[in-house]
C-alpha cells in the first residue's frame, strides 16, 4: 500500500470536517485511519497547527541548494590540496626541500 503525505490544510481540513458528520464517516470519506486521526487530533490539540506540520520537510530549497554548493566547494578544495600535496612531494625529492621559496 502506498503511503500518502498530507499537508497540513488537508489535515485542518479533515479535522474540522469530523465535527460536522462524525470522526467515522469523516474517516471513510477520506480514506484515513481512524487511528492516524487521532494522531493528528491528539497533536493538535496540544501544540495547535504546529503539531500537523511535516517535521521530515524542514529544509527550504535555498538551504538545499547551499547545502549542494557547499559539498561542490569541499570537494574542490579537497582536490586542490591534494594536488599541492603532490606537489610538494615532487619538489622534495628533486631540490631536498619542500618550501618553493628555499629553492
């Protein structure tokens, strides 16, 4: 069975719908379980339309996008030390020393 995300007016949206025409037929209607009803009932009673939001969707798309250059970054700078590394090794074994400037 698939699993089905629902935002958070679908949810306010069943949960005001169930005073209307009862939590059965509000479940039916929806397809939702009456135990992930009162889940949601349960959080919204206690923390209000905080407690409906998805909590595993935090990240904006800025953030994520940073996020990705951020890693792009790293990994170039990773390369280029690397490189330099090499570099030194290279001027050590021709000249005895790996400070460009003692040359």
């Amino acid at each position: 069975m698939k699993y089905k995300k629902w935002t958070l007016a679908q949810k306010l949206e069943i949960l005001s719908s169930s005073e209307e025409i009862g939590i059965v037929e509000t479940c039916r209607k929806y397809g939702v379980s009456t135990g992930t009803f009162y889940n949601w009932k349960k959080k919204f009673d206690h923390k209000g339309e905080a407690g409906l939001k998805v909590p595993y969707d935090t990240k904006s798309k800025e953030l994520k996008e940073a996020e990705e250059e951020n890693r792009v970054l790293r990994k170039l700078l990773s390369d280029k030390e690397i490189e330099l590394e090499v570099q030194r090794e290279l001027l050590k074994k021709k000249f005895g020393t790996s400070d460009p400037r003692k040359i």
